[in-house]
C-alpha cells in the first residue's frame, strides 16, 4: 500500500540486523514502494533468524559479505545484478563499528590498531563499495546511493570517540566519489545525518540515554526515528531528487541548527538550580 | 499520472510567473501529484494572460497580493483555506526583486531606500508570510513550507549584489521562524538552494551567461533546471520527509561541494592560453 | 607595556559603551599596543561621562554619530582622519538592538517597524560604514574591518529573537562587502563571532544567565571574555593576518564545533535525574 | 627585529623541508619573534644540508622522527623538553603524502594499502602527536597546536585525490582532541586551511598550476604565500588568541567564501569566447 515512489528499481542495502536497524527499515518500505533489492551483511548475522525472516518477507537475496573486503563487495554486486535482472540503482550503506568504543578504549588512549579498523569498517569500507561499483559499472545512470552518517563529523559529542572521525572520512567519500560519480554516470552520492537513534549500534555509545533525551528537547520536531530515516532515504532513491548529489542532509527534527532550544534549556536550568550554583562567576 | 506523493493536500504557492518560474513548474507538479492549491502574486502578475491560464488548468484559485503587506497575506490565508476547505498543508515562497540590480547601483553604491525593498520583498516577507500563518494558525500539523534561496547567501557571487544579503536573511528567518513552528506546531520551514536558473528574475542578474556556464561545468551532474527543482520541493512538501527542518538544502548537481571541477578548469585554462600570461608571479 | 603590535596605526571604534562593552576592551588595548584612534557613539553615550574619561585616557576624539546616518559616518571619517594625520588602518563595527527584544516581542509577533530599526542599527549600519569609507577612500591599504557577531547567526538560540536574523545579515555584508575591497583595495573584513558576553546590550537577552553556564560548559575553555576577545580582535587588525579576510571567525573557546560535553551533559542530567522522567519514551 | 610576540615560548614544529614550506617560513618567523623550538622531520630530511642550516641557524635541535610512530614522537616530546627547558608551548604539524598521488593512481581506482599510508601519515599522526604529548603531560597550560590543511576537506578539488580525505579527517581529529585537550589542559588545537601553495608536496598536485591561477582571481586578496601563512600561525600560538579553539581556519586571501570572482569569470569567459560554445543548452 506504497504510492510506487521505488516502482521497478533494484538496490543493495548493507547493514540490516534486527527491527531497530535503519537499514531495516529501508528495506521494509522499500519493499512497500516497489523496490526489489538484496540484503547484506556480515556472515555472523546472515546466519541470524530474524535477518533471515526479513529476507523472505521482503523477497530479497541474502548475500554474506565482509564489507572491507573487495573480494566479497564484487561478490555483492555480481550475486545482486544476477538476482535483480540488471544494473543497481540504490545502494544503502548503514555500517559502523569502532572496537575502541566497544573496549572502552578513550580517545586520549586509542589503540590504533583499532582505530584503523574503525576507519576501515565505518568509513574506506564505503570507498570500496563505490570502487567495486564504479569498475564493475554496476550502477545505473540516475541511480542513487546513501551513507548514513551523525552529526559527530562537524561537532563533538563526547563518547562518541573515533567514531566522528570516521564519520567525518565517510563524508568525505561521499564528497569525493559523489564528483566523480556525478560527472561520469550521472550517479548520485549524498550522506544523510540521522539523529541520534537506539539502535544496536547506538546503544553501544557512552551516555546515550542522556544524549537522546537532551537532542530529543533541543529539536524542535523531537528526534527523528528510523522509520522516519527509512522514508528520508525513499524519497533520495527516488527520481525526484535527481540533482542532490554531495550533500549531508541533516534528518534531525531540526537538532543541527539549535543552539539552545527553550525545552533543553528549561531541564538544563532545573540541574542549575538543584545544585545551586553557576559555573559562570 | 503521477504517484499522488501529494493526494490531500492543501497549498499556497507565491510566485508563478511564466512558465520559466520554478515555482509555476511546482504548481503543475504538485496538481499531478493530487494537490490542491491556490496561487498569489502582485496584482499586475494575477492580470498576466498565462498566469490565468495555470490557475484554470491546476484548477487553482488566484490570489493577488503584495507580499510585503500583512493585511494582503492575511487574505491569501483566509481565501486560501476557504477555497481548499481547510487548514494548508505547504507553502512556497519564490519571491525576489532588487532595485539595486535593476536600476544597475554597485554593491558599493547601493541606494538605502532601494535594499530596505530588496530585503522587505525578497526576505521580509517570507517572515511576514509565516507570522501571518502563525496568528491565524492556518497551517496543519506536519505541513510543510519551503522558501528559494540561492548560494550567494553563503559565498560571494560577484553582480548578484544585495540579493546575497537578502537570501542570507531569508536562510535565517527560515531557521528563527522553523525552530518556532517545530517546537509548536509540528512544522517544518526550510529553504532549497537551487542552481542559477535562467528565470525572469536570474536573466536581470549581471554576467547570468557566464555563471550558468560555469556553474554547469562545476556540478558533475550539470545544473539542476527548475522542473527537477519542482520535483525536488514535492518531497519536501510530501509526508517523507517530516523530520527535516531549519535546513538550506542545496539543489545544484553538486555544485556548493566542488572546489574546482575537471570540466571547469579546463574550460578556464583555454582562457589561460589563449591570454598567454598568468596571474601568479 | 603592550608589544607595538599596532604601533602606528589609526582606527575607529564604534559602540564603546562602558567597561564591560568589548568595543571597550578593545580600545584600552589597542592603545597599550600603539594605536591611535576615535571613538563613536550616539551623542546619549558621547555625554557619559565614563565614555570621555576613556577617550581622555587613550588621547582618542570622541565624535558622536548615528550610525544609521550616511552625514555623520562622513563625518566620522572625515573627522577621525583629520584628528588621526591619515588615512584609516582598522575600524571596529560593535553595534546591536531590537527594540522587539527590549519592547518583549517575541519572533511570532514581532512588530515590523522595530524589524527594520533592528536591521538597520545592527546590520545595514556596517554596510553604510563600509560604503562611506569606500566613497572617501579612507581605508587603507592592508586595513582591516571587524566586526562583532554572535553564533546565533547560523543556529537558533531561542530569545535572541531577530538580532539572529541582523547577525545574519551582518556576516553577508562581511562577505559581500569583503570580496570588493579585497579586490579594490586590499582591505580585510571579517566578523567575530564571540561568546555570550555579558554586556550592557548582552544582559537584555531573554533567559543569558542560563544560556551564559550553559556555553560555559559547552566550550572546553569556557567562555571567551570581553578582554580576550579584545586580544584577539588586535591579532585581526595588525599585520599578521594580511589575508584573513570574508570570515566568521568563533572566538568562543570551542563552543561552535561542540555537539554536547560532558560537562554541561553532567549538569543537564541532573535535571533529568532531579525530575526523574525523559523526553525520550 | 620582531616584536617578541612569541618570546620565552617553546615549540615542536614538523615538516619543514626546504625553503618553500610553510614549515620553514614559521620556524624563521618564530625565532624572530623570540620564540625557541626543536625542529623534526624524517631521518632522510634531517640529513638534508639545508634543513640542517635552517636548524643552526635558528638555534633549534633537529630530531628525526617518524611521524607515524608512537616511539618516535615520544622521543620528540622527550628531547624537545629537555633541549628547550620545559613543557612545550607550541607545536606545528605540516606533514601529508600520498602515495596515491605520486604513483598517478586516480581516486575510482586507489590502491588501499596507499590510502592507509595517507592517512596514517597525514592524519593520523596528528593523533598521535597529541596522544603522546597528552599522556606526556608534555604540553603546557594555554598552549596552542596547528595544523595545516586545505579546503579540499570541504569542497572536492579533482586532482587532489585522497588527500582530502586525509584532510577532512585531520580536521576532526582537531575538533575531537581540541575538546579533550581544552578541557582537561586549557590548550587550544585548530587547523590552518590554507591557500595552495608551491611547496614541494604542493608541486604533485595534478593540474596545480591552473589550481595556483584560478584561486588566485577568485581570491580578492589574492592567494596567501608562505610568508604570510607563517606570519598568521603566529598569532595563533601567541597569547592574543587564547580562547579559539576546535577550529578550521581559512588563510586563504578569501577564497572560501567566493562563489565566482569577477577576475576569474573574465578568465574564464576568455575561454568560452574562444572555444565558441557553451555547456548550458
């Protein structure tokens, strides 16, 4: 009971691993408006049952794959355009990990054994899907394709660490595929900030309870969800957007250009007023 | 025969002109997509032959006002929501003038009296628009308003003249007036900056030939013209895109993201030799 | 005791209230590191008497002006060059008022005629500075134009109200009026975007006591002050920043590039513990 | 004969080749300015003649080092204290590469081995540096840290390939560790965007002579040299400066606010007349 705003495009998306994902739900109202597009992920949650069920529900081929791996990314596109019929034309890129996170690691103390993998699953993995596509030339002219990226890559939030710097390198790509993209295949490339979301991955990052609650009150829409994100994503696969290339679309309920909203600043003063005291002499 | 993104609603759209207008182009789209809308513009405008001729095709009711005067906008709101049977669901702002521009004064002689007008008409009036709106509280729950701007609010584009300050007011009263209406009313207000487009209004811009070139040659995806345009302010009108708001988005084939394009520099390095000498000692 | 690092230079300071106005600061040093200069104000604040015994102390004329009044910025030019013995090395642009801040209304009902005071007083006054000292050729080669705005110019701060949309237009005529006499006349002109300071104009804001701890915590070095800020302005007005020139410039103490710190995350979940609910269901 | 603005101050300053680097140009202008600094570089550039009279001649101890390994950068914080007397006031990273680059690799067809060693080198050095002066305890209180990029970080120069990459990640490791640091240290880190220069790194850039033309019209001021870089860097490890921090600053002669420049438009319109045709249908 879509409108069709995907009729007949074909896509990949990576990154779906359970009903809280993005990726997930892109892939559910894809299904809705059209869309036929495979599923891939890791070979540890290809295996999962839910991943699984979503594939069948939504007719999509599950192809394991590690994305830093080019070996396994042409894998992907070879198994998808077979499975679809023909060239891609959207490509979802919902992926990020930072073991530094996960290990506790600060950003004064990075392993940087784990910050290259960090850069490399969060971010060059992005450059490897485009430079797979680009030689195989397997995306369609008009075709689309979206990193979802936060908004840690222009301003700090502290605990998210080496994160914000790989999300700073994945919009970087995007700018720098998305030139050549654009002027050789007539491809968009944009990266969409998506508000702070309790997913898997989100959960994992330090006082993410206080920070949904605070952008949650610093928006003026409230934070957006990921079924949200998912219909953001739509419309950018969709022929209406055929000129936005380049970009970082903040989908945020508006967090991005708030210096301080009066509902933040109303909880932020019951804090000031509890202790009693300013920081400010 | 388009997807009814658009079925339900209700619109006001200020600023048809002709059929070069970006936001005539958005007047006929939005009518494919199962809008309803009125139309507005300045009294001599409303009395133009092919004005009257969109109204009648898109079965649009014509509005004259001066954009400028509170009481015409609170008329525009009141026929407007009489006429469609309800609250408005979007509205778009497409107004712009300089006397400065017309009468041929240089940034550095401006006339005062004339860029008090540049920013009453091409600024002002989308504040006017919106507290109007706001008063009669006469747009919906999750409508949608979108105003046109133009990069040179960001960067100087030399012969553009006050026009730059008034897009960087418009940005700004977009982002004052979105943080209110998101807070309150669940709207959203954003602006779309749209390649240089070879309307009524871009043709009186100094130098608009060479711009276009360049500014062609710098988007990998070439400019974006006013049809994509109108197709890409649907989505921002449509039920996708309910979390996006306080933003400028660029509509420009990529063209605010490119320091220097491929295309560009080698058109400019033709110039280089054919001159013969170079700026840099 | 200052360094000479304006030794010999002429200025104009506009907006030298009392000693908490930065303008202020920034005479008193500008004359410890060697610079002579006038200062302006509206003859109300040419009277005070702490505005003469400060131009008493820096040897500074003190000429009354209305800053909105193309006559008397000839005059101030004309004057300053006269008491100075040539032509203008730095100019000092601190001036700002909305009588809809001071009169209470607010941005949804703002009342149109203190609109436009506010924009004139606060922005088209820099650009009626800039268009004067062009016409009389009375900046320097090498000179150097600051003027002081506030990061609501790019993000909303809920009670600034429409001093966010003259910051706005502000920096446009920064930039605008930067590229001509960059190219003309090899003068700079940037603006600083400074902490919230609590000055005369500063304590008018709706809510600053809690917006000045907030942005205390926020920025790693807390709060830029009046003194500092003077400092720095000094950096931007010698010959050390010869191709600084058409920036914003955050003198904030990193409040700008800040998503959330821990420090003001601390505070603010005090508030939320001490409520003992969240925004976030 | 400098004004002593860095006098007593003790700093690191990496990169300086020969006498095109910014490098260099800050080491010259920050002994004249009485500041006392070790010089380090690799273990082949420290045996260059010239480097090694760049170091005598301004009294500054040469330390080879390379910038990718931790051991090595503590041992340049260790001899540095040492040499110098005491914790360190100021620190210059200008160090980039890519191997990218120089074997012609074009950006769709990188070689991902190289891409790590550009961002190791070019930015992730940058971490380390600060990581090991952080854990050091090396740098003092209201120090100051600068690093060099370019606006490629922002806007995609073709031609520039993974090196802006590179830069969009130095950047955020500049805003990341900037916060830590400010907060914890009362240190300020920024980067310095500047324009492009004919350094000797700056000569493998594809097409950099064109680049050097073009943004030297679309600049007003025209492009920032060496000198004028070195002069800037100054103020920012000075005391004028203390409360800017978390930021990327444009020393660029105002090219990253120029949309299209006059001068470069009759360049380029050269070009189009030349040719005869236009890109623009």
């Amino acid at each position: 009971m879509g409108l069709d705003l995907l009729k007949g495009k074909r896509g990949i998306i990576f990154g779906a691993l359970n009903d809280k994902s993005i990726a997930w739900k892109i892939a559910e109202r894809a299904y809705e408006e059209g869309a036929r597009f495979t599923l891939t992920n890791t070979l540890v949650a290809c295996r999962m049952g839910e991943v699984v069920e979503l594939s069948e529900r939504c007719e999509a081929k599950l192809i394991p794959a590690d994305a830093t791996s080019v070996a396994d990314l042409e894998n992907v596109f070879r198994e998808s355009m077979e499975a679809l019929g023909g060239k891609i034309d959207f490509v979802l890129h919902s992926i990020g990990m930072s073991l530094n996170v996960r290990k506790g690691r600060k950003y004064e103390d990075l392993d940087y054994g784990f910050l290259n993998k960090t850069l490399d699953i969060s971010a060059i993995s992005f450059h490897k899907v485009l430079q797979v596509g680009y030689k195989m030339d397997a995306i369609s002219e008009w075709g689309s394709v979206v990193a979802l990226s936060y908004i840690a890559a222009q301003r700090t939030f502290y605990g998210y660490n080496d994160m914000a710097d790989a999300k700073s390198l994945l919009e970087s790509i995007a700018r720098s595929f998305g030139y050549i993209y654009g002027r050789e295949r007539n491809v968009r490339i944009n990266t969409v900030s998506q508000s702070p979301t309790m997913t898997t991955a989100g959960s994992g990052v330090k006082g993410m309870g206080g920070l949904l609650d605070f952008a949650n009150r610093m928006s003026p829409l409230g934070n957006a969800n990921a079924d949200e994100c998912a219909d953001y994503c739509l419309t950018l696969f969709s022929d209406f957007t055929r000129k936005v290339t380049m970009q970082n679309l903040f989908h945020d309920g508006g967090f991005s250009n708030v210096g301080i909203s009066e509902h933040a600043m109303e909880q932020y003063n019951i804090g000031l007023e509890f202790v009693g005291e300013s920081a400010v002499e």
